[in-house]
C-alpha cells in the first residue's frame, strides 16, 4: 500500500519561501513553490541595479535553476489571489489559466510586502518605490533619462526639476539611493555631458524622524549623516512629505521641483491575511504564533515581511535575516512533523547585525555591541553580501563587476531600454 | 576674427554612425550624434540575449560612455522625424521638446533599417523581429514564459502550441536562433521543469529559399542545413509563410499552432529616403554616389542598412561592415575637406568574410576563397566577435560568460522581467 505523499506549497520565492523550499529538500514531501516572477531577487541590491552599478542578472537568480537539483520540488508561474483553508486550496491564476485550485496539505506564506503611502495612494504614481527588478530597472531608465532630457532642455527652471532627485525617507534604502546617485553624478556621468553639469545635480533625503537609519545606534546615524553632506546630498530631517505630484514634492512647506521622486518610506504586507480572515497587526501583518503557524491552522505557515511576531516584547523587524530564519525553522519543523520526531522548540530570531552602505568605501554596521563606521565596515558589508548571492556564477560577476567599477568608475549597466508591449 | 567651426550631425548610434564620429575625433569639427536610445547595440549577438545566454548589458554600451572623451563630441537623445535640406537642418524630438529643429553644415545618415514584412504589416504584431535591446528582451521574456505556461497547461493541444517555436527566414539571425534555442532546451532548461520535458520542444526555421544562409556558398548551406537537424531544428525549405495569427502560422498550405513566431526573415530601410525626397531603390534605400553623398548635396552622406550603392554591378549587402567601413570613409571625407586636402578616391568595399554559428561548437565561414565549417570556424567567430565588442570591460565580462555558460550550461540572464509603464 502507498500512501499519498504530503504536499508541502510555497507561495512567495524571496528569502523566506526560498528558504524554507530548501530546508525541505530531504523531506519526504513533495514541494511546490509559487510566484509571480520566476527568480529570486537579492533584494538589498536593487538599488545598484537603480543607479547602473551592476545587472539586472547579477543579483536575480531564476527559480527553476536554484530548485533544479532539489528532486521533490516544482516551480509554477503564478499569482495567488484567494485560500480556501476550509478545504485546503489556494487559488491561482497562472498564465492563461484564471482560477486554477491547487490542494495543499501545508501552507507556507511568504509573501512579502509592498510599498505603504500611508493613506496617500495618488503618490504611488509619482514616487515609485523599489521592491523588484522591474521597478529598478524602470528606476534606473527614469534617472538616466532625466539627465538625457536635461541636456537638451533649455528652460533652465525645467532642466533644474530635471536634475533634482528626492528620496522619500531616510532608511537604509533611502541613504543608499541617495548616496549612490550622489557618487554616480561625480564619477561615471562626470564627462559624459556637455551642456549640463551632472555634479551640479540636486539630491535630497527627506524624513520626518529626527535622524537618519532610525534602527540603528544614534552614534551611527551621526556618522551616516555626515557622510551624506560630505557627499552633497541634502539631509531634511523632521520634515513630513505633503504632496508629491508630476511637478515634484511638497516637503515641510517648501515645494521642490523635481521630476524623479523616490519613495523609499514605508512597506505594505501582502494581502495574506485578507485571504486567510485571520488576526492581524495594525499594519495587516498576520498575527502568528510562536511555531510560526496560524491561530487554528497548524497546516498554514506565515513567514517574513507579512507576519507579525513579537520578541522580547517588540515586534521583529521586517528584514532578510528574519524570513530566513523562519524559513529554514518552517522546513525543519515540518520535516519533524513529517518524521514523527517531537516539536522543534518556540522561533527565536538570532540577530547578526546590520549593515548600510553610504557612498563609495562606507558603511554602517552594528551587531551585538559592536559599533562601527568607515571603509572597514564597507569592506564587511562587501564580503556579506557577496557571500550570500544565492548562485556561484553571480557571486563571481558582482565581485568582478564591483572591482571593474571601484576602479574605472564605469557602470556595468547603464542601459535604458524601454520594453514594447508584450504580445 | 574666429571662424565659426562647422557641425557635422550625425542620426544614429549603429556601425556606420559610431565609426564616422570616431574617425572624425581629431577633426575640426564639432560632431552632435543623434540616437533614439542611449547605447549602442552590438546587434550580431542580440540573438544571444534573446535566448537567455548573455545579458543586455554585455552587447550594448552608453553612446555617452563610449563618447566621452571626445571633446569635439555630444550626444544627444531623439528622434529625428524629418530633414529640411534647403535651409539644412533637422527635425527632432527629444523629451517633451517636439520640432526641434537643429541646423547642420555636413549630415550623415547611419539610421539603420527595420523589418520587412513584405507588405504583410498585420504579421508584425503576432511574428516580432530582433533589432534592438527592447526586441531582444520582449522575446527572452515570451520565450521564458512559454515554457512557464505549458509547464501548468492540462490541455496537450495547447501545450504543444506553446512548446512550438517556428522562425521566419533562415538567414544568419534565423539559423543563429533556431540553433540556440535547440541549444538551450537541450542543456539549460533539461532539468528545470517537472511536468513537462523542454527536450521535446518543436524548432522549426522555414524559408522560400532552396537552402539556408543563402549568402553563403552552398557547401556552406549543406553543412549548416545539417547541423541543424542534428540539433532537432524542423528546417522547411521552399515554402512560403501564408499567414501569421495568435495561433500560429500557414506554411505552405499546412496550419503550425505555436505561440512564439519569429520574424527573421526581411528587412526594410529607415525613412531617410523618405526625409530627403529623393532618388531610392526597390527596397526603399536612398540611392547615393561614389562618395556616399546624395545627389546634388553633397554635406549630405548616407551609410550602412538605409544605403543603396552597387560595387561590381552588384548592391553592397546589409552588413556590419559595410556600414563602419563607410562610417569612417565618411569621417575621412570631412576631415580631408575640413583641411584642404583632396577628396578621396570613390569608396569600395573590402569584404573580410561572413560567419554565422549553428548551435554550440559550430560555425561556417566564408572569406575569399576559405570555406570552413565547424569547431574551428566557431572559435575564429568567438575571437572574432569578442574582438569587435566596443568596450573593453563589455569584452571581459562576454568572455567570462561563454566559458561559465560552456561549462556549466548555465545561461546568464534567464530572467522574466516585464516593466512597468514608464511614469
């Protein structure tokens, strides 16, 4: 007698559903992951993609390739619209195909998160975030197009606006944005233009926190913020954004023109706990419990950007580190589950550290008690991040791509490449 | 007294254009070169893109980068809608600014040629073609996708349809693409899927002709012709396209269901003849003399794929290297004149040779009397084309990339990335 083999779906091939499809490669289950794109995106380096430093394929690995080997795994295209918990279905639309009901006999969510206006959704148009390889892609052809424009514009209050990029909130991917254009506009473009000057470009970070980095030591805000003057970005802090429309923001009371807004504040979850009815946080994040699971769903895992768990009585930050780790503990409590091995104990979050680029050679980074800023922490945060690309082939081509780049203040990607519409 | 320095203005960033703005680096002139995107596209590999082995930044370079230190030299984004020859000037759109008009004292046409659906224009939506970075990528991303949706299709007939690949035209872009799709199938994408095998994927390159690469000698063609069915490719021969809808194509008088048809057969000239109003060929191309000039104005050149000029009573054909052969021919003619000295003899082609790959390992080359098909044509084509690829940096990361891709199977840049409007 054969009996039916569990299966496990996946639905989101980020960090946390990545990992948790790989934790799972030994289980004697069968695994299928769902997602609306077919690769995995190391997302702390879209804004490189953003600002021309390294391709689109250097930091994206498709799905099928990374799960090619794990023999108990399938990948589907997909996009998932509804759960029906009652009888264990989720509901895709794949391709051509509306509707399609896959049966799961576990859930895991991890399903990210996307960008939150705070109540202002009319932005969204104006002031594009930066969550995948299309918005950077779309980010970067929208920068080097403005300083194409602003060559040829005559009207000098017009070829201004064109010149002044405004990031929205001053997080990490904020204070990378704005100090990579910052050292773009003084290295590659330096002598590419000759009716404009792309130094004399306006790059300004708005916030309404008191400093920048907010998550990290008050001493490495400091540090940051001065590194940003050094490099000519313009640090407003207290300053809450009012309006942002086709002609540029409204910040504190001051308009500024600007023709390429960022918004790089504040992050949505994905609408999973819509689908499943459930408990959420007062941002929509699923209210899990301690093994990760659903109130009443032992069956249905939510992981990542889209949960909502506390810690030491505060709620953990919405980072990779985070999904990762529930990632991987989701595999192996399902693997004991599946093994008749007893329950792994309560998730706890074990905090490494955090890293934020400033410009070129410099970075903040703190773990544990450890403080630290300069070239030496830049030099952390580059061995980081190169260790963790997901495949061999692209650790290889950032690492060369960065020295390339580092040396010849050239960019691997400086591309604008305007798709036609999709037949 | 200073005497005004003359503009030359050059409309397109290809071969021909590139090649005259560099030969007239030393000259006294100033040079305004006019593209509608912002690099310059290695187009003999965009096939290479199309199908996943490399990414877009590897074959294109910023026309500013490439540019940048040429004093003399400026770019400009637009896109030429119209020449006023009488009072010399041209008429461009750029950004928001529409009618530019923009004068010239010499004005050299490179602005390439698109395709030809031999007045069947109705094809153009359902069969795209390969001529530009956007192409390459619109058709990476349909390619990809194809296979993501038969993966998940019940339905055999439709899975079939999707899993069907038929090029139009079995020229070098045909032939190069049926070969590395069959390539691909084979290698990257074998163990990918789990429901579907990629192996039994159906390639099929069709032509009127009596035989492929129809430029080539016909030992050449025989050589080819049967490395493509070693490969799997269908090759029909003799047989015209009827028709071409969202279904598929009638080749001959048999009905092919496929979702991915590709348009490598003809191409059509730019409208420069159209701009001038004067004297063109059969195909469209404007007619020009020995010096490349147009009758009766001779500030204005014509060069490369939009260009009609017979040598040995026969037309030049549509090459690379007819095109930056004549682009520096061009920048030679200004410089000469610019100093005094006398004009050039009449221009003539020096055909170094054709090449066009089949598939992994294997090429045919035809230069002189050397006929040569194989393992060693394709590595004389693999030095050959990183020779000729514009930058150095782009040099590097190519090569790394054919070993990685030859050893590993592993293609670079096998992403579905569908942008977002542009805000």
């Amino acid at each position: 007698m054969t009996k039916k083999i569990p299966l496990v779906v996946i639905v989101g091939g980020g960090f946390g559903g990545l990992a948790a499809a790989k934790a799972l490669r030994r289980a004697p289950v069968n695994v299928l992951l769902i997602d609306r794109s077919n690769h995995h995106v190391f997302q702390p380096l879209l804004y490189q993609v953003a600002t021309s430093v390294l391709a689109p394929g250097q930091i994206a690995s498709p799905l099928r390739g990374l799960l090619a080997d794990q023999e108990n795994t399938s990948v589907m295209l997909g996009n998932v619209t509804g759960i029906d918990s009652a009888t264990r279905h989720i509901i895709v639309d794949a391709g051509d195909r509306e509707g399609l009901r896959v049966a799961y006999d576990y859930l895991v969510l991890a399903t990210g998160a996307s960008h939150s206006y705070f109540g202002h959704n009319e932005f969204a148009h104006f002031a594009p975030g930066l969550k995948s390889l299309a918005d950077a892609e779309s980010l970067r052809n929208h920068i080097l197009t403005a300083f194409e424009e602003a060559e040829t514009e005559e009207n000098p209050e017009r070829r201004k606006a064109l010149m002044t990029f405004v990031m929205v909130g001053a997080g990490p991917t904020g204070v990378e944005m704005a100090s990579a254009i910052a050292v773009m506009v003084r290295t590659t473009l330096r002598k590419n233009f000759r009716r404009i000057d792309p130094k004399s470009a306006d790059i300004i970070l708005v916030d309404m926190a008191k400093r920048p980095l907010g998550t990290f030591a008050e001493s490495l805000s400091e540090a940051a913020r001065l590194r940003l003057l050094e490099l000519g970005v313009d640090v407003r802090l207290e300053k809450a954004v009012q309006m942002i429309d086709a002609e540029g923001a409204v910040v504190g009371d001051e308009r500024i023109p600007s023709k390429t807004v960022i918004w790089t504040a504040g992050v949505a979850p994905s609408p999973a706990g819509k689908w499943l009815g459930c408990d959420v946080d007062r941002a929509g994040r699923v209210r899990i419990r301690q093994d990760l699971t659903v109130q009443n769903h032992p069956e249905i895992f939510v992981i990542g950007d889209t949960a909502s768990l506390d810690q030491d009585g505060r709620p953990l930050p919405g980072v990779a580190q985070v999904a990762m780790q529930q990632g991987r503990y989701v595999g192996k409590s399902v693997f004991r589950q599946m093994t008749g091995k007893s329950p792994l104990p309560p998730f706890r979050y074990f905090d490494k550290g955090n890293l934020a680029v400033v410009g070129k050679n410099f970075a903040v980074l703190q773990s544990g008690r450890v403080r630290m800023s300069g070239f030496l922490a830049w030099l952390v945060w580059a061995l980081i991040h190169m260790q963790f690309l997901a495949e061999s082939s692209l650790r290889f081509s950032v690492f060369f791509q960065w020295i390339w780049t580092y040396l010849s203040a050239q960019r691997g990607d400086r591309l604008i490449i305007e798709q036609r519409e999709n037949t």
